[in-house]
C-alpha cells in the first residue's frame, strides 16, 4: 500500500511540474508575444514595403517568361514563313525561265521568236 501511495504521490508532483511548466512556458510566450508586438508594430511600414517588392518582383518575372514565350513563337512564326517565302520565291524563278514560259505559251498556239526583236524608231 505504501507503494502505492509513493507511486500515486510521484505522479501528482509529475502532474503539478508538468503544469507548472506549462503554465511557465505560456507565461513566457505571452511576454515575448507583447514585446515582439511592440518591436513589430513601428515596422510594419517597411514590412508592407518589403512584400510590395516581393509581389512586383513575382509579377515582373511572370511578364518576363510571357515575353519570352510570345518572342520564342514569333521567331518559329518568321522562321516557317521564311521558308515559305523561299519555297515561293525559288518556284516563281523556276516558272518565269524562258524556256518555262515557252512551254506554258505552246499550249495557247504561240511560238517562240527564232529572231531578235528589232526596234521600231520614229522620225518627227
């Protein structure tokens, strides 16, 4: 029985400690809660500040990847119209070679000259 008592006694005194600690720590929080209020609070300007730079800062990066994504789809934009303009222009100079135009003219009824043109001159 005297164990028990000794036992039952021991957690009581673990129970009052534990208490009083807890009640020690919440005290201490308490404390340095009022002062970090007191040394928070004349900074809260700056503080403002510092997340308007933060949330300018995000922003800025955003437009930047934006930019850099619009001027990666115009460079594909102007490199698959360069080479359409290519494709274009090399089938334009294959058609208006004279030997090209002779053949798409045969099929109107047209000859080629055998002869250089001459030059018709008026006297006034």
């Amino acid at each position: 029985m005297q164990e028990q008592n000794a036992n039952s006694n021991t957690e009581t005194l673990k129970e009052k400690k534990s208490s009083k600690n807890l009640a020690a720590i919440m005290t201490k929080v308490d404390a340095a809660g009022e002062t970090g209020m007191k040394k928070v609070l004349p900074n809260m300007p700056f503080l403002f500040f510092l997340v308007l730079l933060a949330a300018v800062h995000i922003a800025n990066s955003h437009l930047a990847e934006n930019y850099a994504r619009n001027i990666t789809k115009a460079e594909k934009e102007v490199k698959n119209l360069r080479w359409q303009y290519m494709t274009t222009t090399s089938g334009l100079m294959q058609k208006s070679k004279q030997s090209e135009v002779a053949k798409l003219v045969k099929t109107q009824g047209l000859k080629e000259l055998r002869i250089p043109p001459y030059k018709i001159t008026v006297k006034e």
